[in-house]
C-alpha cells in the first residue's frame, strides 16, 4: 500500500501505537520483519495490544494493524480486532449485501467501491479467517495484471480475455507453464497482494484452507514478554473472546463482549 508523504513512511508511526499501549521503546523492538510490514502499508501478524479506555481499565486483546494514508495523505492505523464474527456494524458501513458477505466467508476476494477515510476507491477486499475482519487494498496498488504480463513474458505464453478478466475481480486463474499447472490469484496476506500456487484451481483451494487450519488452532501471536522482548505466543482462547484487565489490584478481572474500531 502506497503512502504518499514517505518522510512518515520511513518511521513507525510510534503516538499512534502508543494508544495501543506499544510506547517507542517497545515498537523499536518489534522484530524487523514486522516493522517492514507495517511501514509498507501491509498487514502486520497478530499483535498483543493494550488499550486504556480512560475509566480506570484497559482491554488487553490480539489484532493486526495496517498503516495506510486517509484522503489528505496523512498516516492512519487501521486495526482489525480479533473477533468471534463479522462485525454488523462494519458490515454496514462497508454497505455488504448478504451475497457478498457469503462470499467473503468462503474465502473469495471481492471488488467493491468503498468509502475509506472520506475517499470512495476502488478496493479489494479479503476476509482474514484469523480475525474476522475484511481486509482491503486499492486495486491500483496490487499489480495482479502487471504480474500476469510478467509470466507471460517470461513463460512465453498469452492468456485468454477471460482469464485477465477473472484476474482484474480477483478470481484466481488456472495457466499452463512448461507443460505444469500453476495457479494465480489475489491474496491480500501477502505482502504483494497475490500468491503464485504450482498447481491446479483445487491446489489453490486446499492450500488457502490448509493454511489457516494450520495456524487457526495455536492462535499465535506477538507478545511482549517478561524478557522484555516480543516473541511468538499464544494470545487468544479458541473462543476468541477479548479480555478486559482491572488496572485496580484489588478488582477482579472482567470480561468486555467487544471492542469497535
């Protein structure tokens, strides 16, 4: 994702993290795979954060954060909280019909015109399975057809109208190079935007699948530990459910249903 004013975009964005409770010293510790992620305007891993919520209680809980720019240009954090289902709310601003919204939750990455920051863009947008939040990136900034025009220098090949087509809506298409099947498609996880798969349209498939199964169980996320350094944990319950933790001793820990971005 493209940020206009790149003097911003070569440091962390540190008063913003601050209010997730991540102070200078901790974000200079990220490790550096992560703080490239988020300066690029990628999505970063799961990040154990910490809100103060101003009445004497702060809500410790798993998200990822993704840097983009708002209409002025200007640095914003986007923070997509774990949840335990699509938040309606979000579903309304993001104005989804109930066909996209099964879309989404099969896995398919759509195309849509949406409003982000006071600007309508055209936007794909990507159900992250880890969070339950949609993800989105200009189509401008994901260069699926430029890869596309890539291969087919490279493999010697020409792909069909329909498949560049499929390609543009985000559908993953099917080629043939050097007699092998490979599989292109839009992928908003990886830091391009879109994954190269060796095989077939059901190699695709099983691969998105296996990919999630494999990491939904552990839920494993960056935490800062007593080592004073962030290292890989599990930071979330199969339930998903978020925890709000007293900043009186004295107080129980209690439980908040959900925090809204």
């Amino acid at each position: 994702m493209e940020i206009p004013n790149k003097n911003q975009q070569d440091t962390l964005p540190y008063e913003k993290l601050a209010l997730l409770g991540i102070d200078r010293e901790k974000a200079d510790m990220l490790p550096q795979d992560v703080k490239q992620k988020l300066m690029q305007g990628e999505v970063t891993p799961l990040l154990q954060v910490s809100i103060d919520t101003g009445n004497g209680m702060v809500i410790s809980l798993p998200l990822k954060l993704q840097l983009a720019a708002d209409k002025d240009g200007n640095p914003t954090l986007i923070a997509y909280p774990v949840q335990r289902e699509l938040s309606v709310d979000r579903n309304n601003e993001l104005r989804l019909s109930q066909q996209e919204l099964d879309a989404l939750r099969r896995g398919d990455v759509l195309q849509k015109a949406i409003d982000i920051n006071g600007e309508k863009t055209q936007q794909y947008l990507q159900l992250d399975p880890e969070t339950k939040s949609i993800i989105h990136r200009r189509i401008t900034e994901v260069q699926i057809e430029q890869k596309l025009k890539d291969m087919e220098k490279v493999n010697d090949i020409e792909l069909g109208s329909q498949q560049k087509q499929q390609a543009r809506e985000g559908k993953p298409v099917e080629l043939s190079v050097g007699g092998e099947k490979v599989s292109v498609g839009i992928d908003l996880k990886e830091p391009q935007g879109f994954k190269v798969v060796k095989g077939d349209l059901k190699e695709w498939e099983r691969q998105q699948k296996l990919r999630y199964d494999e990491q939904h169980p552990e839920y494993l996320g960056l935490v800062m530990t007593d080592k004073n350094r962030w290292e890989y944990q599990k930071v979330v319950e199969h339930d998903s459910k978020e925890r709000a933790i007293s900043l009186d001793p004295t107080q129980k820990e209690e439980r908040k249903s959900r925090i809204k971005r």
